[in-house]
C-alpha cells in the first residue's frame, strides 16, 4: 500500500513523497536550477526556493539526450521526461525522523551521453530497506554536459552537477535521516569514470568517504586539444562557431542530433589522428584534464595520492565487451586480421598476446577473443590501477581497496552475452524483479545471488568493509560473483600481466 510521507525541509523548501513497505521515497527534488536560458552552459546555480509543499511523487524531468540506437533501446531502456528542472536527485529513506543512516550517492552510467536517474533498475528501495539513504543523481550529459569550448564556458559542467548534488546531500540528508559524514558515491560505466573523476577533483574532497566504482574507473578523460578539436567538428556539422554562445542559440534537437552524427562518424572511421584518444574509446564526449576542475588523468591523481583516505570497492564483469559486440552481431564479423589490428592498436604485441588470450579459451573466436581483450583494456586493467594506486597511496588503513568480478553469464542471446556490461546492476540494487532489466537477466537470475552481492555492498556502504580480503599486489584477491560466491586470487594472471607498462 502507498501512502504520502511526512513532510521534509530542504534547503530551497518542504517536499512530500510517499512511502510504502516502511521505505519513503522523494523522487524529483531539484538541487540546481535549470540548466538553460542564461544558464546554459554554465556551471550549476542553486535552485529557487519554492512555497508551501513540493510534491516529490514522480521522477523528475530528465536532462536532454538522445535516445538509444537499437537494439540497445530495447537492452538499456531508459525513460525521456520533459520539463526543465531536470537537475534534480531521487531519495529513498528507511525513516525521515531517524539520524545517522549510511547514505549512497549513485551517478548512472550511459558513455556520458545516456542514461538518468529514472531507470527502474537503479530503484533504491532495496538499499533504504536495509537500513541506507540512497540518492540517485542526474547530472547534465553530452554537449550540454561536456562539450570543451575554444572560448570561456566553463569545463566539465556534467562533473561540476555531480558536485553540486554531493553538496546537496552534505546540506540536506540529515533531514531524510542520512549522516552527512558516512557518505558513499557510487556508479557504473560513465558514473564509475565519474567517481574516479570525483576521486582527483579539489572541489570534491571532503564530500564523501567512501568510493565504489563498477565497470569504469581513472583513464577515461580526454586532454583539452582533443576535447576543443571534438567540439569544432560539432561545430562544424551545424555551421556556427565553436563558443559556448553560438552553440547555446542552437535549438536542442539539432545540438543532440549533430552529437549523434559525430558519435557515428567516429564508430565507422576512429581515425586517431582526427579524434585523439577518442579512437579508442569511441566517446565523443567526457571528462576533460583541464588542469582546474580536474587536474590531471584520474588515476594519476589517484596514484598520487588525491583520495588516499577513501577506501574504494572497484571492480567489473567478466565479458564486459560483449555487449557492445553480440546483440549487434558485429562478434561474428571479426576475422583474425581485423583482430591483430585491435590488439595492436591497444599497445598489446599482437602475436605474444593472442597466444596468451588463445591458450585459456580454446575454440574462441576471433570475435570472442575481441570483446575479452577489449574488456581487460576498457575496464578489467583500469580498475586494477585504480585498486593498486588506492592501496599503495593509502598507507596505514586509509586507501584500502576490495576488487570483485562480476561472472553470472546471462543465457540472452543462446548464451552469448556472458557477464556483459550492465548486468550486476539489477544484483547489486537488488531489483531483478524490474521487467526492464529482464532483457539482459532473462528470467532465471539467481536471486541468492543478488542477496550476495547486494548485501557486500550494503556493507561496505554502512562499515566500510564488504565482507572479503582487501586489494594486496602480492596476491591479488578478487571476490567472484558468479555461479558460487568465492575469492579467487590474481583471476587470469597471465593476461593482466600482459598489460604492464601498456595499460
């Protein structure tokens, strides 16, 4: 049954949600105001305070985006809710009156062009059942999120959101019974890069204590060259200047549908001498090393010790690439050449480096081979980096990191699709009843294992330890979550060893 919730104060004004099963839930509330008009392209202002009672009964308009190409549309669906006040935070408590409570800070993923914070997957319900405030962020994406200006806009608006919103939350979740000082951030994908951004940025420090990153980790930002030569050739698609001015006086619809050219302009030609490290990653649009708002490379600020007091839980899925390469078909276009030349454009030796990968997988394809060495260079390597510079900058008991690897296979796709980016979302929020995520899940994930996983979160949320063996670089203990739950040490030595130097 679905009540209304006792009224609750924030900073801009009083809100009322409902509650139903003992969780109360405020879905909309606004932490900046909107992003447009003369706002447009700035950073985040504070929101305009309201009279009398807001109701917070409903998600919130979404920020602007494309939708999906398919058959991702049908994999990854997402909502689009218009309005402008589309900065907006969700929260789920177990009690407004009580004090003290963990709270988790969640930024959705979505490659920085995708993705909100009403997706039925990411429902908090199941993390305020069990005793956490969680809050889910949106945040401002693509151009409007990251497009670098030749001229005075100011750099990573999507990050600067992101910190608006910890703000929000040190000010506000006292009054949804959070404790401001037992803040954890977390993501996945594009909001995992994001924490590792968080995790680099001065802006950021001080906001939460405790990081957890799935799927994404330090390395993905591009320089400022890189970043204000991508925003010239959206630009040029639209015949204005690359300044914040003309491109604000564009209407939204041609700004998303020019992002969409450039972004498929890059998928059939990455060329690196036209798109710098874009090539690689094929994301047009992301954080920015503007030496201000994020100093430096994630992982090198991490290493060097920007948030050795934050204890960190990182890890990803075993066949994260598959996604980008089954439901498309495209793994079954991968001949050994067009292997050789992914390999080698990764940095690896492609001869020494395909007979490592071969010799543990016999009878793979070329394809299938593909999607597990872009896997381990996408997000397998980078959260290894990330959980070795936490642990070596952390010294003493600060700068602790856990690593676990996702390893359910989904039985989509005849089974193809394995642990695939995306997956251990609906085991880790605990919401593999949501109909949507069953287009990944099918309908035999195993809800023991979401018990497991989503309960290693809980407390590392609330104690600060998920119940397994910290990172250490002599033996490289992993949790496994996949047909058992188990600790496995170094998973796949050999090929991670490939990597050093590299990646």
């Amino acid at each position: 049954m679905t009540t209304t919730t006792p009224t609750v104060r924030t900073s801009a004004g009083p809100v009322q949600g409902t509650s139903r099963d003992g969780v109360h839930a405020f879905l909309g509330i606004p932490y900046a105001a909107p992003p447009f008009g003369p706002r447009r392209f700035a950073a985040p202002r504070a929101p305009e305070p309201w009279d009398g009672v807001r109701p917070a009964t409903e998600y919130g308009p979404t920020v602007p985006k494309p939708p999906y190409a398919p058959p991702y549309d049908v994999l990854l669906p997402e909502p689009q809710i218009p309005g402008e006040d589309c900065l907006n935070v969700n929260v789920w408590t177990p009690d407004p009156g009580a004090s003290g409570l963990p709270v988790f800070v969640w930024i959705h993923g979505g490659a920085f062009v995708n993705g909100s914070n009403a997706v039925p997957v990411y429902d908090g319900t199941a993390f305020a059942r069990d005793g956490v405030v969680c809050v889910s962020v949106n945040y401002r994406l693509g151009v409007d999120g990251f497009a670098h200006f030749a001229d005075d806009g100011p750099p990573n608006r999507g990050l600067l959101d992101q910190v608006a919103a910890l703000r929000w939350v040190q000010e506000n979740v006292a009054a949804f019974g959070g404790d401001p000082a037992r803040v954890t951030v977390g993501g996945e994908s594009a909001g995992a890069m994001s924490v590792g951004s968080l995790l680099a940025m001065p802006s950021a420090r001080g906001l939460f204590g405790r990081a957890v990153l799935q799927s994404g980790a330090g390395h993905h930002a591009l320089t400022p060259a890189t970043a204000t030569r991508i925003c010239g050739y959206l630009a040029e698609r639209l015949a204005v200047p690359p300044t914040r001015e003309a491109l604000a006086a564009v209407a939204i619809p041609d700004l998303i549908a020019a992002q969409q050219g450039l972004a498929a302009e890059i998928a059939v030609m990455p060329d690196p001498a036209r798109f710098g490290e874009v090539a690689a990653n094929l994301m047009a649009f992301e954080p920015v090393v503007d030496g201000e708002v994020l100093p430096d490379l994630p992982i090198r600020a991490i290493a060097g010790g920007s948030a050795r007091d934050v204890p960190v839980l990182v890890g990803a899925n075993r066949d994260e690439q598959r996604l980008f390469l089954v439901p498309n078909g495209v793994v079954d276009m991968v001949n050994d050449q067009l292997l050789e030349l992914a390999v080698g454009g990764y940095g690896l030796p492609a001869g020494r480096a395909l007979e490592v990968y071969r010799a543990s997988r016999p009878g793979a394809t070329a394809g299938e081979l593909l999607a597990d060495v872009a896997t381990d260079w996408f997000f397998r390597l980078p959260a290894i980096r990330l959980a070795e510079a936490a642990t070596q900058a952390g010294g003493g008991t600060g700068g602790r990191a856990w690593v676990y690897e996702f390893s359910w296979p989904s039985p989509q796709f005849g089974g193809r699709l394995g642990a695939c980016h995306a997956l251990e979302i609906g085991f880790t929020f605990d919401t593999l009843a949501h109909e949507a995520h069953g287009v990944l899940t099918g309908d035999v994930a195993p809800q023991e294992l979401a018990d497991a996983m989503h309960g290693a979160w809980v407390r590392f949320i609330s104690d600060g330890d998920p119940g397994w063996a910290p990172y250490d670089v002599q033996r490289r203990p992993v949790q496994d979550f996949g047909a058992e739950v188990r600790l496995v040490e170094d998973p796949r030595g050999a090929e991670r060893s490939l990597w050093d130097g590299i990646r």
